[in-house]
C-alpha cells in the first residue's frame, strides 16, 4: 500500500455520540475500526468530542470528523469551516448520498470516507492523504476541475495575459507558465508532454517545482491559484 517509511503524522479524531466515552476509550465499532486502520498506517491518534483550538490545531497534520451523528445537512458549521481552513480535514462516517462532495472538495474539504467503506478503500484513502493528496471519488475531482476551467473562458488563462505580466508571476519559469497555461486549459500530462516534445517525467518535474512555488497539492489548487491570480494582475 505504500505506507512503509512514510514519515508518522498526527491525526486529531473529533467524535460525537453519548455512547462514546473519552475516559475509558469505549467508541461506537464505527471509530474503532476506523481509527485502528489509521494507526495502522504509522499515524498518531488522539481522539476527543471537542474540536482544539487554533493553536492546538495547528500542532496535527490531519483532523478526521466523525458524522456518525451528524445533525448539520448539508451546511458546513462555521467552527468546522475554519477547521477546514486552517487544517487539512476529513469527513469520516459519512451517509451516502447526503453530501454533495463536489462542493465538499471546493470549500477546502481534504477528503471523505463514507459507512460501511470497504477496508481496502479505507487504506487506500489514507495513503493518499499521507502523501499529501486529496480523498475523493474521481468523478468529483473531474467535475470540480470542469467547474473550475469554466470559470474562465479564455482558451488558456496565461497565454491570454500580456506576456510581460508573466514575469510578475512567483519564480515560475517560461517553461513552467507555459505548463500551467497547458494545465489551465485542460491538459494531461502525455498531451503537455506530446505538445512540448518531453518525456512525461520531465512533465512531472515542472508540476511538482509549479506546485511548490505556488503552494498547490494538485491541479484543482494549481487553477484556482492561477484564476486568483489573474484576477489579481489584471
């Protein structure tokens, strides 16, 4: 699965119900399946009923929210909405069909486990937030970057700047403005690869020096960045 030599992180688990005590650690089998899994994957847990405060926060690279109970519909809390913001945070437990999980992922969500997901699901999920990835269905990732594209008309959002605007962008090179123009507008890997005569790898290289410099986890943050930024230059 990948997890061997991952380096360990910290997991905040916010839990809800009267059934679950803090004290004696009796949780709902729900919980307990599911944090086990976690801790399985070189992951420390803490696991209580109120979310910690910013600063305390701040001091765990992922916090899980159980929904097992959830009462809130499909309106985020503000408290768990500046969660999102400040942490990479997860939705576990989760009904089917009550979430609309694209806007889930575009209001910053990390990732979503639902009941009864099957144990390999689980772990695959978790790999993926512990390589700093985003957990959801594919189909929503492709719906929220279409989404994203659409909000700007233009063919390619850099190549339709003033190509001397492109020099105000952080520390991109002319190769990498060019692959984020090519990302803009829609592009896989092979057809950048294909368009700009490189091997995919070398692809690959500019996307992950492109994310760094622009603080993107993937493409939909890479567009999103890029539409503020244009919005910002222009």
């Amino acid at each position: 699965m990948g997890l061997i030599n991952t380096p360990k992180l910290k997991a905040f688990f916010l839990i809800s119900g009267s059934e679950n005590n803090i004290n004696t650690g009796e949780f709902h089998h729900s919980i307990h399946h599911f944090t086990g899994l976690v801790q399985t994957c070189n992951i420390d847990t803490t696991v209580e009923k109120s979310l910690p405060d910013d600063s305390q926060s701040r001091s765990y690279n992922l916090i899980f929210i159980d929904l097992y109970h959830s009462t809130w519909g499909d309106v985020i809390p503000l408290a768990i909405q500046k969660t999102i913001h400040n942490v990479r945070t997860i939705f576990f437990n989760a009904p089917k069909n009550k979430f609309d999980e694209k806007k889930l992922l575009l209001s910053g969500l990390a990732g979503i486990f639902y009941l009864n997901d099957r144990l390999d699901i689980i772990l695959r999920g978790i790999t993926k937030l512990q390589k700093n990835e985003r957990w959801f269905k594919r189909e929503t990732m492709n719906s929220a970057l279409n989404e994203l594209l659409k909000k700007e008309r233009r063919p390619s959002l850099l190549s339709a700047l003033d190509p001397k605007r492109l020099t105000h962008l952080p520390r991109l090179t002319r190769r990498e403005n060019t692959i984020i123009g090519l990302v803009s507008s829609g592009a896989k890997n092979q057809e950048i690869a294909d368009q700009l005569h490189i091997s995919p790898n070398t692809v690959k290289t500019h996307l992950y020096s492109i994310f760094r410099k622009t603080s993107s986890r993937n493409r939909i943050e890479l567009i999103s960045w890029t539409l503020n930024y244009a919005v910002t230059i222009n």
